[in-house]
C-alpha cells in the first residue's frame, strides 16, 4: 500500500446511511441489543416501524409498546423495509439464517461497542486513518490483513456479508505463536475457566496458569474447574481485575462472559472487586504468555504489565472488540511498550464483529 492511500473508500457509514433511509426500519430480536439500537436509531430521528422475532420466541410479547410478530406477518404489512439486526450469534444455523436473510433483503447489524459510547463512524475512521493504516502496515499475514480490512468495512457500513469469511480456526489463532516455549501463563479473564482449559490442550510446555476473574458468580466456577482439573498444570484463580495499578475497583456484576470494570450496557449489579496489575501479580517471576479478555480494561491491563512485556517479551492475546477505537489504539500501545513484536490478526466465526484477537509474538 501506498502512504497515504486508504485501506478503501468510506462513502457513509451506516448511520449516515440509515438517517436517509426513507423506507420502514423493522428490528430483529428483542433484549438489551434491541434497547440499544432503539435508542441509537432516536438519536438520528428514527423510530423502528416494527419489531419482529423468530418464530419459536413469538409468544405475544410486547417490546417497547410494538406487538412483536414474526416475519411472515412484516412481509405482509410492508412491500419493501429494511432489517436491523439487533442480537449477535456464534451459532451456525443462526449465522446461516443471517446471511441468507441478507442476500434476499436490505439488512444490517449495525456495530454498536461492547464499552463505550462512541461508534466507529466515517468521522472516526478519517480522524484516525494514519494510525488504522499504521496497524494494517504492521500485520505479519495476508489472513490478519483480510480480517482486518473486512473488520473495518463492516464496522463503518454494517453489511454481515463482510464477515463471512473473515473468520480464522482454533488452530490458526494459537499457530500465530510459532516456536514459544510457554511454561508461565496469564489469563485475564478467566470465565469458568475455558481459556484455560485451551491453554492446557495448545502448550505442551505449560506448568502454571495466573487465572484471573473478577466476577464472583464465574470466580465460583473457575475455582471448581482448578480443583477438578485432571493435568498436571497448577492453575491458580485469581479473584481480581486486571487494572494498571494495585487497589480496588467499582465492577458491574453480571454474572457472564462480559462482566466488566467499564461503563456496562446489561442488567448488573455494581461490587467492588481489588484490582491487580500484572507486573505486581507475578514480580519477578517469568511470564512466557498473557491473555487479555477484560471487557474493555485491556488499555489498563497493558499498562499494568508494561515491566514484564519489556523483561520477558511474553507472547500477548489481546482482544480488540470492546471499544471501537481498540482496533487501532491497543496494537499502537503495545509497540510503544515493546517495537519488537509481530502482530497476527485472527476472530472467531460470530456475528457481529466480536471475538477478535491481536496475537503479538
């Protein structure tokens, strides 16, 4: 690429878009992405004509004063309408249906960020074009670059069909860390468990696991999952949040994947939870691998480990989903932390544009 030359043309974004749409706007699912879309669509003057569901959840529901009805019955009301997609999905037969959906009618699932109040807009990526075409620069594949710039095109249109391929498998995410003897390994944001459980299959090296969860609900369940666990790799639970500094930290309880430290958009209940940062937790132990899934804390959690990224050069997966600016912000941090890391770009198959992972080795 050419200094200077953009990754692609923005004409609009989809908000842009959706503000001189004059054709009925009908919005798919109910719940919290539902609320949020409600009142995104108010801020540029526009009201869903309707809301819908699939069939198996129609029960007669009622969702901010509309009937909620199933598809066949909006086919019936409007001749032409647009879809909004407002729930997101790792199923494959949900997954399907979208994109079958979407290659018969206008729809869109339009970004909104897990943390955080600003969209990746037009004005976004054009305020920050030097720097996302920084990272695209750095990228060490041409699957990290596809994933990258497909990332970018749905975020700013909000089009699923650039999403359909840009996806990578288990294998692939952990193939990005090559030759790494892993023995010492970090996992910010532990859950139940899970990533664990994929750390122990993928590094044959492993002999201790920091697992670090903040939410007591999954803390519980991690726990248990460490004194089950049949392997010889001591996984020690950690009930904290990853910050950039020692103390403690107001924390919205949600019981799930994505309890957070940050402003939270889902029913929770606000605790206070201690904070740790990294380069506190482990002293002068060696750290050979650090994930950071901490709902939108990654900025703080890097912070907080900048002493051990310099001294051991630990291999880094970092999720870049959170916020909209993550995607070119967190990848700029870390070379300022350590300029000798090669950055791999994976994400799982989901709708929306979530699950996605900056591998730096």
């Amino acid at each position: 690429m050419q200094k200077n030359e953009p990754l692609f043309l923005a004409n609009g974004d989809i908000w842009q878009t959706l503000a001189k749409e004059e054709r009925p706007l009908v919005i798919y699912g109910m719940g919290n992405g539902a609320d949020k879309l409600i009142e995104r669509l108010a801020r540029i003057g526009k009201t869903p004509a309707a809301v819908f569901a699939s069939d198996d959840f129609v029960r007669g529901q009622s969702f901010h004063g509309f009937r909620v009805c199933r598809f066949s019955e909006i086919c019936e009301r409007f001749s032409d309408f647009v879809i909004l997609v407002s729930f997101g999905s790792r199923l494959p037969a949900v997954m399907s249906t979208l994109f079958h959906m979407a290659e018969q009618y206008p729809l869109f699932l339009p970004d909104m960020p897990v943390v955080g109040e600003r969209d990746f807009t037009t004005a976004l990526y054009q305020e920050h074009q030097d720097s996302i075409e920084m990272v695209y620069n750095l990228l060490a594949d041409d699957l990290s670059k596809r994933i990258y710039t497909s990332v970018l095109q749905y975020k700013l249109t909000g089009d699923i069909r650039y999403l359909k391929d840009a996806h990578s498998s288990e294998d692939e995410d952990y193939a990005c860390l090559g030759g790494h003897t892993i023995k010492r390994a970090i996992d910010g944001g532990a859950y139940n468990g899970d990533t664990a459980e994929q750390m122990c299959r993928h590094f044959s090296s492993l002999e201790k696991i920091y697992a670090i969860e903040p939410d007591a609900k999954n803390f519980k369940k991690l726990t248990k999952f460490a004194a089950d666990f049949q392997n010889e790799v001591e996984i020690i639970p950690v009930h904290a949040a990853l910050w950039s500094e020692m103390g403690d930290g107001c924390f919205a309880a949600g019981g799930n994947r994505n309890s957070s430290l940050m402003a939270s958009s889902y029913e929770h209940k606000d605790v206070t939870v201690p904070l740790v940062a990294i380069d506190a937790l482990v002293g002068e132990e060696r750290i050979d691998y650090i994930k950071y899934d901490v709902e939108g804390a990654e900025r703080e959690a890097l912070l907080g480990s900048k002493a051990v990224i310099r001294r051991d050069h630990p291999a880094l997966a970092v999720s870049l989903y959170h916020r909209s600016e993550d995607l070119y912000d967190l990848p700029l941090l870390i070379r300022e932390i350590c300029p000798n890391y090669r950055f791999y770009l994976r994400r799982v198959n989901c709708l929306p544009a979530w699950e996605i992972t900056l591998y730096a080795v």
